[in-house]
C-alpha cells in the first residue's frame, strides 16, 4: 500500500488501492461484463462512477460492511408468450460484483449514492480530520 502525505499526516493512498494490478485480478473481469468504474479524488471526497446502462436503481446493491464497499446487482427476467398452437418462453440473467477496500480516511456513515442516465455515482466524504485544513497565522507571544 503507498502511503501520501498530507498536512504531515500519512494517508493511504486510495486511487493506489484501486488501481493495484492483482485488485483487478487480470482481464478476466471483464470477460464476465463487470461494468467499468473511474474513480476520482478531490479535496472533500472520492467519486466512484459505474457505466451501468439500461438497469433501474432498485437493480443494485451498495453496502459497506468492515471497510468493504460492494456494488452488485441480480437482475433475472421471464418473457411468456402464449397462443394455441405454441409457447413461448425467453428468460434472461445477468449479474456483477465488484468490491473495493475503503481506506480508514473515508466516512462510511456518509456515502451517498445515485443512478441517472445509465451512471450509478457513489460519493464517499473524507473524514474531517482527513480535509486540506487552510493556511492560519498563529500569533508569536
């Protein structure tokens, strides 16, 4: 794990841990349509974005459980059509799970997610204490 140094404190590294080459474990997951993510980091948070199209936003999960964020979705659908003469049937299945270790600098208690246009964004807020705190004169006494 790297470690970033900010305010004299120590810090590990998210987008490292993210981007670690055996995280992915290879291009395997991608062979199994497991949705790409870009994540991002600003000064007050991270931003996770899943390119997720044609799904509803009761089709995910997200949960956070002993510093794991998991994203997943099951969706199945059943199609029947009935006549005299024939049934038929079509059915569908497709499902994902991707599972990032959140770094001790992130507000669990605060993660907000949405779904509009195909986009499924996570927003995860730094803690307070791990903000850019601004410049301040201290007085000479």
């Amino acid at each position: 794990m790297s470690i970033i140094r900010r305010n004299n404190l120590l810090f590990p590294s998210l987008m490292n841990e993210f981007f670690k080459p055996d995280w992915f474990g290879g291009m395997e997951n991608f062979e199994k349509n497991v949705p790409a993510v870009n994540i991002k980091e600003n000064e007050k948070d991270f931003e996770l974005e899943f390119a997720i199209p044609g799904m509803k936003r009761d089709d995910f999960n997200v949960e956070v459980d002993d510093n794991i964020l998991t994203v997943s979705s099951e969706v199945k659908n059943e199609k029947e059509t009935k006549d005299k003469n024939y049934t038929r049937r079509e059915f569908s299945y497709s499902s994902f799970k991707r599972s990032f270790t959140l770094p001790e600098t992130v507000d669990e208690d605060n993660i907000n997610a949405s779904y509009v246009d195909g986009i499924l964004r996570l927003a995860l807020p730094k803690k307070e204490e791990a903000l850019p705190k601004p410049k301040r004169m201290i007085e000479i006494g």
